[in-house]
C-alpha cells in the first residue's frame, strides 16, 4: 500500500487519507502502523460507530502525534474533498454479533448492520465526484458491494494497480531480510 501511495503521489509525507469501513480489518490496522513514522500523514476516519479503532490504537496513534480525525456522516462530501487518498475498506462481517449464539438472529443482525455498512461507506460514482482530481482509491480485497465494479474506469481508483503491487514488494523485503541489507538499513 505505501509503494502504492508513493508511486502514484510522489511521497507520503504530507498526504490525507480518509479510511473508509470497517477500522476492525487488519489491513488497515498493518497501514495505519506503516504510516505511524510520517507525523505530516493526516488521518480521518468514516465508519460506523461499532466499528471504529480500538482503543490501543487509537493510544498508539496518539503518541505519534498523527492528525486524526472521525468524521460523521452529514460530513461525509466534505471527508472526501479534502482527501488525497481514500481506502475503502470491506465489512468484516465474520467478526460482527458474536456474542449472539443463536445463529438465525445473528444472521437478522448482520443483515441489518450491512445494510447500514453500505448506506454509509460504499464509494460509488456520486462520491468521486467529490473527491480531487489528483486523489486516488485503494482497496485491500476482497472487494464487494462497498466499491462497485461501476467506477473501475476511473482513473483514480487503483485497487487493481495496488493489488499487482504486492507481490514484488513481498519479494523484495524478503530478499532484503534474507540478504542481511536489512541491517544495514536499520543501522542508518
């Protein structure tokens, strides 16, 4: 996701990135710890209230001193305007009601927490018409309804870009580790 960002930003350092989703998701836990070394990265935040960070985290980007921010819903327009990046998270929904054991009511409530997930935090066409020029969106995957395949055209959004990503990234931070560059890095 960060070589992502930089190749097509030109840096981090500096960026607005609005998570969007279910804060719950270990991707955006992994990218929130990746971002913590950049004090200029501003963070906001729109999600359902049930699903925001959890409290160490938030401590944890507290002590970096990082902007952050949780926008409520009649602000949503306004989130994604001042947005450099958007990351679009999806519904953990296995993780949702398991304190209930009956299974047809869990399902009763998840049904109804997903209805509200995607009034709330799908990105479809009428938000990028919000969203600056210059911005881009990212997706962890898998996606769903969260980020229709409607707005795969636009050029912004770069799920597919950061998915081919990956894959090289893993290979070369593994070959760094292995070949002791790792280190030397660290030394500097």
């Amino acid at each position: 996701d960060l070589f992502t960002i930089q190749e097509a930003l030109g840096a981090i350092e500096g960026t607005r990135i609005l998570f969007v989703g279910d804060m719950h998701a270990r991707t955006a836990t992994s990218l929130l710890h990746a971002l913590a070394p950049y004090p200029e990265v501003k963070m906001r935040f729109l999600c359902p209230p049930d699903l925001d960070l959890e409290a160490e985290m938030r401590y944890f980007l507290s002590l970096r001193a990082q902007d952050i921010s949780w926008t409520v819903p009649i602000y949503k327009k306004e989130a994604f305007a001042l947005a450099n990046i958007v990351y679009v998270l999806r519904p953990q929904q296995e993780n949702w009601h398991r304190n209930i054991e009956d299974p047809v009511l869990r399902q009763k409530k998840i049904s109804a927490s997903l209805e509200e997930y995607y009034r709330l935090c799908t990105v479809d066409k009428k938000i990028l018409e919000h969203l600056p020029k210059s911005s881009i969106v990212l997706h962890p995957r898998p996606r769903g309804p969260e980020l229709p395949t409607e707005i795969d055209s636009d050029l912004r959004v770069l799920h597919t870009v950061q998915g081919r990503n990956g894959g090289p990234v893993r290979i070369a931070l593994l070959q760094m580790m292995h070949s002791g560059e790792w280190q030397k890095l660290a030394k500097k």
